[in-house]
C-alpha cells in the first residue's frame, strides 16, 4: 500500500536511468519513478532502462514507471517490466470518441493479475490542454472503480505549475474526498520547493518530482543534493532553500 501519513508525504523522484536512479537513492527518494521526459509529461522511458533501473534498486525502494499515454497503449500489460510496484497512463486525447473509463478499467486489472503492479488513475490539472477528463471526473471514477491512488499532474510542461491550475483549497477538498474512501492522493506538476511548502499542510501521500531534483531543469540530470534537500524539506527536517 501507498504510504497513507497524514503528516509525511513519501518522496517521489523520476529519473531516466541507472545513473539517475542511483543519485535519487542517494538523496534519499522514498520512490523511485522510471520515465522519459523528453517524451511528454508520462514519457514512457525505453523497456531496457526501466529494467535496468529494477534491477539496481534491487528492492531498496518501491519503482514505479511513466507508460505514457493511454490513448496510444497498444503493450499487453504481461509485456512490461516485472518488479514495479505502480505503473502511470496518461489520459490525454481521450474526451473525443474515447471510451476511457473501460480501457482503464480493463487495464487496471491486467496490470494487477500479470504484473502484481497498481495502476494510478492520473488527472491531468490543465486538463482543456490536453483533451483530457477534469479532475473530478477521473476522482469518481478511480473511487468507483476501487483504484488505489489518483496522481494530480500538469501534461504541458511550460514554466507552469501545478498551483497555476488548482487551489490549494480544491486539492485539499479531494484529498479529503480521497480519503474518506480509502484512496491515496499523489501530486505533481513542476514542483519546486516553494509549491512544496505550500502543499504539506495538505498531507498528500506522494510529493513527485523532476526538474526541482535536476540541475539544469526537467531536462537535465538528478543531483544528489537537490533530492536530499527536497527529502528533508518533506520531511520537515530542514527550512533549507532548493535553488
């Protein structure tokens, strides 16, 4: 189960391979996330670095995987990578004559019986940008349909943050409607340490991050001491300053 503190977030940081993974253990990551950025906000990252990635987090930390967009999934749940513990589908381009509430479902389960692995419901905050469900819809759903966790991204990567989309207040509202139903709430979208701050008296289970753990931004690489100060800052153990 996903940690459900409601004090402490668990820390999650995506990384595009072995190396990045490394300095995210470093730093002290609750969980390390497999994906490619440079292909979209859930840029899946190739079969053979996610692999690798597994395979040397060796069951230190849970792994879970960007899979891209559900709209375009075509991989049979059985075909992906053994060991994770969450794996992520975007739902972008999926309003217009896509019957998504089914395919998720189906794919909810798959993931589960092959894989072992839990499927997030992922909403989109931006969602007009992305022909994607609003956030209250994908919340009804994955509470209907008995998910586990609903992760609250951006899909457009452009400067903006999670906050230029959602108040504090609406995402306090559906962590309580979350819970109250035994759901987990993950968010993400461009955070960096000030947005942080703001969101712990929220108490979501996961703070999910990238380019704040980056030196050089989204695109560029993990930095050991910029997970450490995000993992301290979740965890109230410093008021240190990300730069």
């Amino acid at each position: 189960m996903m940690p459900q503190s409601s004090k402490t977030p668990a820390l999650l940081v995506s990384v595009r391979n072995v190396e990045e993974a490394a300095a995210a253990l470093a730093g002290g990551a609750d969980v390390i996330d497999v994906k490619e950025p440079s292909l979209g906000s859930l840029g899946m990252a190739k079969p053979s670095d996610i692999s690798a990635v597994i395979k040397h987090v060796n069951g230190i930390r849970p792994v879970s995987a960007a899979l891209g967009e559900l709209r375009g999934w075509r991989i049979p749940a059985g075909r992906c990578s053994t060991g994770l513990s969450w794996v992520k589908l975007g739902l972008a381009g999926v309003v217009s004559n896509f019957d998504w509430t089914t395919r998720l479902a189906d794919l909810q389960r798959e993931f589960q019986r092959f894989l072992n692995a839990r499927l997030v419901a992922v909403a989109y905050a931006d969602a007009r940008l992305a022909d994607a469900p609003p956030v209250n819809d994908v919340v009804e759903f994955a509470i209907r349909e008995k998910f586990e966790t609903v992760l609250i991204d951006t899909f457009v990567k452009d400067g903006r943050s999670l906050l230029d989309w959602v108040t504090i207040r609406q995402l306090s509202e559906l962590k309580e409607r979350l819970q109250e139903n035994g759901l987990s709430l993950a968010l993400a979208g461009s955070l960096q340490a000030e947005h942080i701050r703001r969101l712990l008296p929220i108490a979501p289970d996961w703070i999910a991050v990238r380019s704040s753990a980056c030196r050089g931004g989204r695109s560029g690489r993990i930095d050991v001491d910029l997970v450490s100060e995000l993992a301290a800052l979740v965890r109230g153990e410093s008021l240190c300053v990300v730069q």
